[in-house]
C-alpha cells in the first residue's frame, strides 16, 4: 500500500474517531442511535469515495487531502474555511447537546429523510470527483487546470458546494435536531463568500472561465442562484 493510502486511510479514520468523541461527550452518552447511524453512512461514504480515488485519480486524494484553514494560500480563504470549519463543528455539538437535554423531538421520518439527503450530498461529491479531476480543497489553480462543463457543471457551476451544502443540511435532521440549524446558518454565508471569491479568481485566472460563466446562468442552485 502506497504512502498516500495510507495516509488517507489514517485520516479517515482520525476524523471518526474525532467525530465520535464530540457527539458522545457532548451527548452524556453514547446510546445515541441517530449518532451512530450518522458515523456509520459518513465512514462508508468517505471510505468508497476514497478508494474511488486510490483506483481512478490519486494525484486528485492527494490534493484533496490538503485542505484546512491552514492549507489555504490567502489571507480570506484562511478566514473563510476557518468560519465554515467553525459551524460544522457547531452542526455536530449542538444537535449532540440537543439530544442529551431533550430540547427537540425530531419524527423519525424526518430523521431518516436527513440520512437519506445525506448520502445524496456525498454521492453528488462524487459525481464531481469523477468529472473534475482539478477539484482541489483549496482556492487555487492547478497546472494543466482546464474549464469543466460537463456532467452537474452543465446544471450549475459549482456543483461541488452544492453537494455539500445537501449534506451539512441533512446533518441535523440525521441527527436528530432541529436546534442543529442554527449552526448551519452560520455556515452558510461563509462558504456563499467563499464560493463567490473562487469565481473572482477563476475568472481572472482560468482561461475561458468567463464564457463558461455566460454559458452557465446558476452558481449553486439550479433556477435560483
């Protein structure tokens, strides 16, 4: 197994481990079904999508394996991933909080919908994988990076925000919450600021990006924005 394998798989594995240790601290308990089923469908959907690449692109695992606030090269970017970093942990601690103070009762229904939107935001992430090889998880460009216009950047031109947007969305539901959305508020205009200062750069930077930008009307949501 190669050095990038196992690096990813390590990452992985330190992110469940994280993950789980947040909600079950935080929930006073770790009888918290919801929250196991959500650790569950993340380790099988990052585990497929990484062995995906391990497969197909490793030279994309490994530029999507450097990411964080800290991998960023501006100043904003830093600022930016570091909100966003800063509202997903806020989407796990207060639907855990939620839970262990019974401040909402969330149908199972609803529950089950959020696993659901769950691994539809991570099967569109996906998607993008395997269309865009150049998906980096910084704001930067690539050498050889070209303009993508296939596939779901055909319906809008950041398909990869809009995945994850669907997932951050679910999460509450899938745990459980309704209080959960509150961090998920707080998100939301750091990666819309975030998204709106990558066009400025691939615009200035990507050739042909402008025309695309003509050509495709919708940045996130198809016949909305």
């Amino acid at each position: 197994m190669s050095s990038l394998n196992v690096r990813a798989w390590i990452s992985l594995v330190v992110l469940e481990v994280v993950l789980a240790a947040v909600l079950f601290l935080c929930a006073g308990t770790t009888r918290y079904r919801q929250g196991w089923i959500y650790l569950l469908l993340l380790f099988l959907m990052a585990a497929g999508i990484t062995l995906d690449l391990m497969r197909r692109d490793p030279a994309l695992l490994e530029r999507r394996m450097k990411g964080g606030p800290a991998a960023e090269p501006r100043p904003l970017q830093r600022f930016l991933m570091l909100g966003a970093s800063a509202g997903f942990f806020g989407l796990i601690v207060i639907p855990a909080l939620d839970f262990r103070y019974k401040w909402s009762s969330v149908p199972v229904a609803l529950v089950v919908t959020g696993d659901v939107l769950f691994v539809l935001g991570f099967l569109l992430i996906a998607r993008v994988y395997r269309e865009n090889t150049f998906t980096s998880a910084t704001i930067s460009i690539a050498d050889g990076q070209r303009v993508i216009s296939s596939g779901p950047y055909a319906m809008v031109r950041h398909p990869m925000y809009a995945g994850a947007l669907v997932y951050l969305a679910s999460t509450p539901l899938a745990l459980g919450s309704y209080w959960g959305f509150l961090a998920l508020i707080f998100i939301v205009p750091f990666l819309v600021w975030r998204l709106v200062d990558e066009e400025h750069l691939l615009v200035r930077e990507l050739p042909g990006y402008a025309d695309y930008r003509r050509e495709v009307r919708y940045r996130l949501v198809p016949f909305v924005w």
